[in-house]
C-alpha cells in the first residue's frame, strides 16, 4: 500500500511541477518567441492553480470519506492526468492556462486526503508518521523527475514544442498507475493478501481499545464539517498547513527562477540543483517519520513523540534565512551557488519531515471516518496559504525587478520562520491531548 501510495504521489508532484520549468519560456518577451507573460501573470495561473487546489481539498476529503478511498483515489488522478495533458493545448493565453491549470487542482486535490485515509486503515499509529513520510517522498521523487525530464524536452525538442510534450508525457503516466491500483488495492478486510496475523497488527489499536476494526460500512460514515470545526485539534491541523504548505509551494513553483535570477543559470545548469534539492528532501520526508516511530518504540507517548520530534524539524528552516548570505557571490565566489543550495536542501527536507509527521497529527487524534474529512480542511488551509505565498512571490519579483535578490530574502525569511510559529499554535491548540470521538 505504502508504495503505491508513493507512485501516486510521484505522479502527482512530476505533473505539478513541469510549469516551474516552463516558466522562463512563457515569460520570454513575444519578440523572441515566448508568451510575454510577466511574473505577476505567472503568479495568477500557480495561484488559482492553488486555490481550486485548495478550495476543492476539503469537498475531496468529504466525498472520499463517503465513497471510499479505492474510487475516490482513482478518480482524482484521471481528473488532473486529463488536464495534465490538455495544458499542452492552452496556447500562449493566460487565461486558457489559469482554467486548465486551475482544473487540473480540482484533480490534484483527492491525492492527499485519500492517501492519509489509506494510511489510516492499513497501519497501525505507531507505523503511520513513516509510512506517511514513505509515500509523501514521491513528491520530491516527482519533483526530481521532472526536473530532469523537463529541461530535457525543451532542449531536445526546443522550447516552442518541449513544454507541449512535457505538459503530454507526464500527464499520460498516471493512467498505467490505476492498473495496479485496481488490481491491487481493496480494504484490509477485504484483502485477499493480508493474513489474519498481519490484520491483528493492522488493527491492534482498535484491539487494545476493545472496539471492532473499522471496516467501510464504519469508515464511511458521514461528519460534518460543522462538528469538526468545533475542535481545537482540527484549527491545529488548519494552522499548521496554513502556514507551511505555501513555503513548498514557493520552492516548487519559484525555484528555478531563483537558480536563474540569483546566479544567472540557464535552462541546462538548473536541473541539476533543483534535483539535488529534491533528492536530499527524500531524506528528511523518511528521517521525519521516523523519528518520532523510534520515539513511541522507546515507550514515549504518541503525542509526545510527535511535538518533541515536530519541534526539532520546525527549528531546522531557521537556516534559510542564511540563503541570501551564503548566495552572495561577492562574498562567496564560485561556492556562492552551492552553499545557497545547500542551505535551501535543509528548509526543503525540513518540510517533508515536518509534513509527515503533520498528516499523521490526523490519524493520531481522529477516527478513521473522518480522516479524509480532516485532511480535506488541511488541505484547503495549505492552499490557502499557498495562493498567499504564491501572490506574494510574484508581487516581490516584479516590484523588486531590477534587483530579484531582495525579492527573495523576504521570501526566504517568511519560509524560515513559518515552522516554530506553526509549532506554537498546535502546542496551544492540542494541549489536551484527548482523541476525538465524533
């Protein structure tokens, strides 16, 4: 289940992050043969991108609540692989692009809510921050592939037909995934793989709670969001996408054009530091959930384990705000791109952790039934957050034109200090620390 979970999710990230690439290509003035778009233009299509995103993760997490995570998952991957391709039809307009790319979220917007559920009923909560942090490491995985595959095809095939058969190519690949989806995946119960041994082992916290094991009758029950909202522990899970998601979103979406404007890289030099970014954070999604595993083996308390290690990743994006001193060139020379990257490698792997240990925040203090429900409001939060990051972004670079590198020192300190005010707010939200029972 962990891996198929992971390759969804790859698929995801790759499908997500091609317009990073594209972007100097659609910004390039018409007179030498781009789009003309401005950076305030490519803001608009990421940020509305963002807000479908956003706005549609909470209705996802509702209906997969209702429908079950095998229908629910396959059927938000054939809606963003769908509009993944057409991108390659927008043409130059703005507009065109905002519409399909804000399309392709509404699919985008059933993965999460959808995995965590499944998390949530294949392993038991000691399992959950790793297998959470396994299947979140697609979305570096996705982000490294297509950080390879994407300057390829516009170099290959030229910038003019490239960014066509990237948007046409990664968009195709998650058709194949739903075969061994279909195949494969079934509810525990229902399972013709798993033994009764290994259902025990999935189950042995509803054992040790001596209530029956979840099954879809159950985990399909309807909650409302009204009842959710009444809980501290859901505006902890709000606050803590609202205010880091968007920092991911920033590195996705931004960057390239940081590698670009901060060291004057071209399309060939960037793929590789932003492979090397996403590759290191791979590390810090797997390290960050198990950390606080080895924490509860060690026989810390499940909510213990998760704030002490949610506590040491959020100190650990502090370190951005070296990035534009370690970027200056003047100071640093040559080495000036490499320490900036480096440096941009921790709040990157940080954030992987943090998230892996933030999603299982849900499975930990929430019955199964209303997991997805959950994540769902998570997710409109981080994209809400996101849109704001994304505006701001754009904003800063066109105000900051003549000198991008301010732009970005604001961006990078934001990004740095969003984690340990983050951490504040849920120790605050979560002090009680009782599982809900709705």
């Amino acid at each position: 289940m962990a891996s198929l979970l992971l390759f969804s999710t790859t698929i995801n990230y790759m499908d997500r992050s091609v317009i990073g690439y594209v972007k100097d290509y659609f910004c390039t003035p018409i007179a030498k043969g781009g789009f003309g778009w401005t950076d305030n233009q490519y803001s608009d299509v990421t940020a509305l991108f963002t807000f479908f995103y956003a706005g549609v993760s909470i209705i996802a997490g509702l209906v997969i609540d209702r429908i079950g995570t095998k229908v629910g998952l396959a059927l938000s991957l054939i809606i963003w692989s769908v509009f993944g391709v057409l991108n390659a039809f927008a043409g130059s307009s703005v507009a065109v692009h905002a519409v399909v790319r804000s399309l392709f979220g509404v699919g985008e917007a059933g993965n999460f809510p959808a995995s965590i559920k499944t998390v949530a009923e294949w392993f038991p909560k000691k399992e959950r921050a790793l297998a959470t942090g396994i299947f979140n490491s697609g979305s570096n995985i996705g982000a490294m592939i297509a950080a390879i595959f994407v300057p390829w095809c516009l170099i290959h095939w030229g910038e003019a037909e490239g960014w066509k058969l990237a948007y046409i190519l990664t968009g195709s690949i998650g058709f194949l995934w739903l075969i061994f989806w279909f195949i494969l995946y079934n509810p525990t119960h229902k399972c013709k793989f798993v033994s009764q041994e290994e259902l025990d082992y999935i189950h042995e916290d509803d054992l040790v709670a001596h209530v029956a094991p979840s099954e879809d009758v159950t985990v399909r029950e309807k909650v409302s969001w009204a009842k959710l909202l009444r809980y501290p522990q859901t505006w902890a899970f709000f606050w803590g996408k609202f205010l880091t998601d968007g920092v991911w979103w920033f590195l996705l979406f931004w960057l390239p054009d940081y590698l670009k404007k901060q060291f004057g890289m071209n399309m060939h030099e960037i793929k590789w530091p932003t492979f090397i970014v996403y590759t290191i954070s791979i590390v810090g999604s797997t390290m960050g959930g198990n950390l606080s595993r080895r924490m509860i083996n060690n026989g810390m308390p499940v909510y213990k384990a998760r704030m002490n290690a949610m506590l040491i990743i959020a100190l650990c994006p502090l370190f951005l705000l070296l990035t534009q001193y370690f970027g200056n060139k003047e100071i640093f020379g040559n080495y000036a791109a490499t320490l900036a990257v480096a440096v941009i490698c921790i709040g990157a792997a940080a954030h992987q952790a943090w998230s892996a240990n933030l999603f299982t925040t849900v499975s930990d203090m929430f019955p199964k039934k209303a997991v997805g429900s959950v994540i769902g409001i998570g997710g409109l939060a981080g994209g809400l957050g996101g849109v704001i990051i994304q505006k701001l972004s754009g904003i800063l670079n066109t105000h900051y034109h003549s000198d991008p590198k301010i732009a970005y020192l604001i961006m990078f300190i934001i990004s740095a200090l969003a984690y340990i005010i983050a951490w504040t707010i849920i120790k605050i939200l979560t002090r009680k620390r009782q599982v809900i029972e709705v």
